[in-house]
C-alpha cells in the first residue's frame, strides 16, 4: 500500500504541477500581448516626440520671423518719427531765423 500511496501522491503532485504550468503559460501569453502593446505604445511616443521636436522647430523660425517683422514696421516708425521731429526743428530755426531777420 505504501508504493500505491506514493504514486497516488506522486500523481496528485504532478497533476497540481501541470495546472500550474498551463496557468504559468496563460498568464505569460497575457504578459507578452501586454508587453507588445507596450511597445508599439512606446514606438508611438516616439514618433510624437520627433514629430513635436520638428513642430517646435517650425514654430521657433515663425517666431523669429514675425519679430522681424513687426521690427521692421516699427524701425519705419521710428525713422518717420525723427524725420518729422528734424523737419519741425527746421521750420522752427527757419522761424526765428526770419523773425530775427536773416534771409
């Protein structure tokens, strides 16, 4: 009886074994569907970062160029502004001048 114990016990052994190894299977095929969609996650993100590195790149240069342009209307500005301040300094001195008597 006792051999017969023991294969019975050897047997309920291994059944428990195998169950676990075909669980141990599933949940690794789990894992591994999960890690693959992980990847392609990841493969994504990257994309997108380079994507968005471009973007800002793009962005940078629009910036610099509408800053050159609004310099560029401003530097008009400023230009128009100090010749109408140089032509009313000259109608003033020519003012005077003629008040005083030079001609």
């Amino acid at each position: 009886m006792a051999l017969e114990e023991k294969l019975r016990s050897m047997e309920i052994s291994l059944t428990k074994v195998e169950e676990r190894a075909k669980s141990n299977t599933k949940r690794i095929d789990e894992i591994d569907t999960i890690l693959k969609e992980n990847n392609n996650l990841i493969g994504a993100i990257k994309e997108l970062a380079v994507e968005t590195k471009y973007m800002r790149a793009d962005l940078n240069e629009t910036i610099q160029r509408l800053a050159k342009l609004e310099n560029k209307e401003a530097d008009k500005w400023d230009k128009f502004k100090w010749i109408a301040l140089a032509g009313l300094i000259t109608v003033f001195i020519g003012f005077i001048a003629t008040e005083i008597g030079l001609q």
